[in-house]
C-alpha cells in the first residue's frame, strides 16, 4: 500500500471493520465486451465482497456474541450485504478506491477466492 494512501486511511473506532471494495474490470469475465461505466459503478456500490483492511478495538471483543472469537481478520476477503455500512471514496494517484466501514457482525462469510462472486 502507498504512503499517500495509508496517510488518507481512516482508522476504524469501536467494533467497526475497515473493508475495501475490489475494483470491477472494464470488460466482462473471459469477454472482450466493455462494462458500460453505469453499470460498474452501480456494481461496486452494491458490491458484496471486500477484503478486510483494519479492525477497530472493540472488534470481536464481545464474549457473548462472539464465543468462538473473531470471524475475519485483516487480509481476509470477506461476504457482506449488499449495501451495508457507511461507503466512501478516497482519491489516490491511480484513481479513487471504494471503502466502507461496516460493523462486525455484519460479516456474513470469510471467501479464499472472491474471483466469480456476484450479487445474485
């Protein structure tokens, strides 16, 4: 990660979780056909999948909810609900980068690959 952008990073407070969202393709899987720019966009916002950047310190702390211990951890992709938590862009020298802070009971599935996921 750059310097720039980790100066830009939102530090997580409480029990929320920093995720950023992948960054759609232009052109469809295995296609030569281009996304059009609405429908990327519209795809991102309602993106299901991100990789986990940072937990805030009360993530998982409570017992009670979680007596297994946490269910993600930074450098996870992770499932999530369409549209869930607070998203915002910050802008870097290669473009702007999805974000969104979601709070930790909302992870739904820890995934190893998210290539092929899509919102159904």
């Amino acid at each position: 990660m750059s310097e720039e952008k980790e100066l830009k990073m939102p530090e997580p407070t409480g029990y929320h979780i920093l995720i950023a969202i992948p960054k759609l393709k232009d052109n469809f899987e295995n296609s030569v056909l281009v996304r059009p720019e609405n429908y990327t966009k519209r795809e991102e916002m309602a993106s299901i999948v991100g990789l986990v950047q940072k937990l805030g310190p009360l993530a998982y702390k409570d017992t009670e909810k979680f007596p297994n211990g946490p269910w993600c951890k930074e450098g996870d992709f992770i499932m999530m609900r369409s549209y869930s938590g607070t998203r915002f862009k910050i802008a870097t020298k290669d473009g702007e980068q999805e974000f969104r802070l979601i709070n930790d009971d909302t992870v739904e599935a820890v995934v190893a690959d998210p290539r092929g996921i899509t919102r159904a």
